[in-house]
C-alpha cells in the first residue's frame, strides 16, 4: 500500500535535518583509503557505526573453502582482501512486513598516478555540489545513505516494522566474493536494494565479468641477434590482437541478447595491466598482460572462460613462435555471470513509487556493462535485486566525484522504499 503522504513528507524532511551528518560520514569514509585488501580500518568504523545505533552487529571472515566450492565465486589470488564483511541487524517487534537487505562496498579501485588529481583522493573535498574523492560515488554516499535512510525512520520515532540487513562488504571490484561471503554465510531476504552511483535509474540487466591474466616466455638474447631470439613482448602483443578477435564475436552476438541489441559495445576486454622484460638492450624473455572481459547474462563465466583459452590456444597453434612456448591463461579474479531484473515485481514498483515522490520524475531502467554485486542476490537467491543510487562522475577515473544534492534524493527515495516495502512501527526501546 502506498505510503500516506504525511508520512511521506515527514520521511523527506527526517532525511533532510540528517544530511548535514550524513555528508559528515561520507567523507569520514573516503578518508580510509579502502584499496583492495586495506578495508580492515573502514570496516571497524563501519562497525561501531552500526553498533552505536543498536544494531545487532557482526564482523566475519571471509569462509574460503566455501568460496572455492560455488561456481560463481572468484579466483582467489594473493592479491585477495583478508578483511572482514561487517553486517548490522534490525530486528522489529514484529514481523509485519517483507525483509531487505541493504548492501554495499568499501572497496576502491586503484587511483592512477596522484598528479592527475585535483585534490589528493583520498581528501573529501567538497565544492559546490560535489563532494570529490576516490570512493565518494563507487560507493560510499551509497555505502553512508543505507545507513542514514534507516537513521531518518528512526528520527521520526520509527523503525523497518521487518528484518533488515545492513551489509558492507569487500571485493565488489574484484571478485564479487565479499558479497558471495555473505550469501553463503546464510544472509537472506524477500529483497536486496544495492545503492550504486546509477544516476537516480535503476540497473535492469548488466554483464558478467571474468578476470585472467595471460604469460608469455620467450628467450633472452642479445639485440644484435634479435632475429634468433623470440621477443615475449611482441608476442603477447599478437596475443592481444586475437584476444580482440573474441570481443569482436561476441559484439556481433548482441542483437541475440535482450537488452543488448541497441548497445554500440555491450562487451568491453580491458586489457588492464602490461608487464614484462627487464631492461632496454635484452630482447625480453617474459611478458604478462591482466585482463577483464563482460559477458552477456546467460553465459556461463566457466563456458566464456573455456572459449578465451582455447581462442589463446588455438591462435598460438598458428604463430612459429608461440606454438614453441604456448602462452599460460590463469583466471584469478572474477568468475560471474551477469542478470536480468525481471519486469513488473513489487519491489520495482514500491521503488518506482518512493523514487517519483522523491525527485518528480519517474522511474527509468537500463543496461549496465559492468559486475555488480546484486547478480548475487539474483542469480543464487531468486529476489528482486535492485541497483539504484545517487548520480556521481569519473568513477574508476581521476577526480571522482558524487553529487550531493543527488545522495539527498535518492536518500529519500531509499527511505520511503524502506517504509513501504518493510512498513514501519513504533521504535521500541530495546533493539538487537
Ligand atoms: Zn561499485
């Protein structure tokens, strides 16, 4: 049932009187510099957080051997965070309505040489409107607005009058597992809301995503005799170029997948890092490139990973020098098919709802090329997965930058979804 719009407004200016600290929070989060496997501090604070507001609270490890067991798990690697998944829970005192949980991550992608920032990155500085920072849009408004939509019920006396469950976790840019170790720790819900920097829009399909490194060696030579020697760095180079051959097909095949046909791109192969060699006047012995490709939901991770060695393989047959020294593929990091969120569920239509009250417009949905978290939900748990948050700019590049006036909005859009879709009760003096 849709919320009284007394409700309503009162929800909005609750939101309102809070934002001041909700910046605040925000920015205490972008000054940990949550670098893959340096979570452990944010995630302390993220911690008392949710303690401090009489959550019942609890940091995890995260369980490898059952990582290891699910086939949409990543690859662990040496590189994998160690830090905990922190989670809060609402109890109500009742049971009234549908369950929710609220996730997001603390993880941050790398910030690229420091020079071509305006302000250090992890510095929150604000300007205007924008509150810039590695993180300030991918996603810590999100990560803080999770929390602070549930602190605006409760500045009005209310509480979700059902289970919710706060989730911060690790491992969204690289392997998805910090949200997989949540879902395999047991957490369920009748949906999952994940407040992504989409602009105010809802994610309604987005890709998989696979990670692999491929290794080439060759055989070090003097460059006088570069002739006889093989050059691991020009091969690799010519492995790339067939690796090019498969982003290509599978481009050609977007008009058979729904959501996908308009798209120019829809598949991107990043070719993400290069090493290799040893100095100027050695033909290089070794090369080693790092590697992210999507896929189209439907498509095994396992099945678009056998095509990539074999496309590998099958190219090296043909090279003199490569079908010498086969180049080595290692998957190390994603391992995750992509989703699309079916049309016409309720939780759609309570977000609908709450997100027209909170900026005018209605709701509009559209395909993202890259992993998020909530394929998780989707794909293991069956629920509505919602992707939805403030408009932010440069995530991944230099200067990321978030919107303020945008987290406030979407703020409230979170807090009536919360509303309608838990409904709400008295706050009751003991929670936890
Ligand atoms: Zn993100």
């Amino acid at each position: 049932m849709p919320l009284e719009p007394s409700l309503a407004a009162e929800i909005e200016s609750a939101v309102a009187e809070g934002f001041a600290d909700q910046v605040a929070h925000t920015q205490n989060l972008v000054r940990f510099a949550t670098l893959r496997g340096a979570e452990h501090g944010c995630q302390d604070y993220v911690f008392e957080a949710f303690r401090a507001r009489g959550y019942a609270t609890e940091r995890f490890a995260m369980d490898r051997a059952a990582l290891a067991a699910h086939p949409g798990s990543g690859r662990i690697d040496e590189r994998h965070s160690e830090a905990p998944i922190v989670v809060g829970h609402h109890r109500p005192a009742g049971q009234a309505g549908r369950s929710l949980i609220l996730q997001a991550h603390v993880d941050v992608v790398p910030t690229g040489p420091l020079d071509l920032w305006r302000h250090p990155p992890f510095d929150p500085v604000i300007e205007g409107d924008w509150l810039y920072g590695r993180g300030a849009g991918d996603m810590k408004a999100g990560h803080a607005a999770n929390l602070f939509a549930l602190d605006a019920l409760s500045r009005l006396g209310l509480q979700p009058a059902s289970s919710v469950t706060i989730q911060s976790v690790v491992e969204e840019e690289s392997t998805g597992n910090g949200a997989m170790a949540a879902h395999l720790r047991g957490y369920r819900a009748d949906a999952v809301l994940i407040p992504e920097p989409e602009d105010e829009a809802l994610v309604r399909a987005n890709t998989g995503v696979v990670w692999f490194t491929v290794e080439v060696r060759g055989k070090p030579v003097h460059v006088r005799e570069m002739g006889a020697g093989a050059n691991a760095i020009d091969a690799i180079w010519r492995v790339v170029g067939a690796l090019r051959e498969v982003e290509a097909r599978w481009n050609a095949e977007r008009t058979r997948h729904r959501h996908f046909e308009t798209e120019a791109h829809p598949i991107n192969l990043n070719i993400g890092r290069i090493s290799g060699g040893d100095w100027a006047s050695s033909v290089p012995a070794w090369a080693r490139v790092e590697c992210r490709i999507a896929l189209y939901p439907g498509t095994r991770a396992a099945d678009a990973a056998a095509e990539i060695e074999r496309a590998v393989a099958d190219f090296a047959a043909g090279d003199p020098f490569l079908a010498q020294s086969p180049p080595v593929v290692t998957f190390n990091g994603f391992m995750a098919e992509g989703y699309v969120l079916a049309e016409g569920s309720e939780a759609e239509a309570v977000l609908g709802r709450a997100h027209e009250r909170a900026t005018g417009r209605a709701l509009t949905s559209f395909m993202s090329p890259s992993y998020l978290d909530t394929r998780v939900h989707a794909l293991y748990e069956g629920i509505p997965a919602l992707c939805y948050g403030p408009r932010a700019e440069n995530i991944h590049g230099f200067d990321e930058r978030v919107s303020l006036a945008s987290v406030q909005r979407s703020t409230v859009a979170m807090a009536l979804f919360v509303a309608e879709w838990c409904g709400v009760e008295r706050k009751s003096a003991l929670r936890g």
